[in-house]
C-alpha cells in the first residue's frame, strides 16, 4: 500500500486483508487461475469475527467471497491462458476509488497504472463519497454498459474523461484496444 491512508485489499480469489502504509500483500494463485481480480476499500469497519462494511469496494466481509460493490479500481488477472500467456489490466468499468499499480513481478510485461485525481476531478453526475462510479453502474444503459454485444457501444464523454487519465486502464465494457 503507496497511500497515506490505509486500504481495505481484496482479492478473488484469495479474500482480504487491512494494508497499513508500506504493507504489502503476496497472492499466491494457482496456474490457470481466470477472472481473477483485486481491489481496494476504504473506510472500513469490520467486528471481530470479520464481518462489516467499507464506504467503497464493500463485499461484506474482511475476507470477500466475491467481488466489492462499484466504485472500486479493479486489477485483473488470469494465468496461464492461450498460449500459455498471462493477461492483466486495470479496469474502471466498475468505477474508480483508488489509485492502482499493477505489475507482475517476472516475466517480460511492462507494469500497468492508474494514478489520477480522478476523484478529485469526476464529473458530478458519477460522483459518490470516496469515489467516481463508471457511467453504467449510475444510467444503466447500453451506451454506457454494453449490453446489446459485441459492437453495441463506443467511448462516450465519460469514458472518454476516465481513458484521458488512466490511459493503462479500460474505460467501458468494451475497450480493447
């Protein structure tokens, strides 16, 4: 954790755990783990057996079972896949509510990044206390969520806003480059 605030970490799989500044976190997953993802909470309060909520990023829990509720930056992963290749990305599909950093540790990727104020700077429309929800987690419609398939939508003013800032980072469902 780079922040000047402690994060909530999670990740599926693997659960989560609190990050004070400068603790770190080591995932070990098994190869040919897919769909795999992690992200950051803030602000949260969990009793002694674990359960409790967190203003962003929230699944209920210390250790999450499944993935946190939008705004929360995603890092994405999957293993050993076609080719035997590993994939990452950032995503801001389900919004953003921290600055991520990801890069792997061996290997030949180069490490990716998302470090704007974009919390400081989202649109009025998108904004949440401790984050800036993606435009389909607040209108819910194709041209933000894409959900006619393949080819239904393309980048919008608000996409567009997250992709200038975090260029690294997918802005809607369907930002491939």
């Amino acid at each position: 954790n780079n922040c000047p605030y402690t994060v909530w970490a999670a990740a599926s799989p693997g659960g989560g755990r609190r990050l004070d500044r400068g603790q770190s976190w080591t995932l070990n997953v098994a190869p040919g783990t897919a769909m795999a993802r992690i992200w950051g909470r803030t602000d949260c309060n969990f009793d002694s057996s674990g359960r409790g909520r967190c203003a962003t990023g929230d699944c209920g829990a210390l250790e999450c079972k499944g993935w946190g509720v939008p705004p929360n930056t995603l890092a994405e992963y999957a293993l050993n896949q076609f080719g035997n290749m590993d994939f990452i990305d950032i995503s801001l599909v389900d919004g953003f509510n921290i600055p991520m950093d990801f890069s792997p540790t061996t290997g030949r990727c180069r490490g990716i990044r998302c470090t704007a104020d974009i919390n400081g700077q989202c649109p009025r429309e998108l904004r949440v206390p401790s984050g800036c929800n993606n435009p389909c987690t607040v209108f819910k419609t194709n041209e933000y969520c894409c959900t006619n398939g393949q080819g239904s939508c393309g980048p919008t003013n608000f996409s567009k806003f997250f992709k200038t800032r975090c260029p690294d980072a997918y802005s809607y469902p369907q930002d491939d480059p």
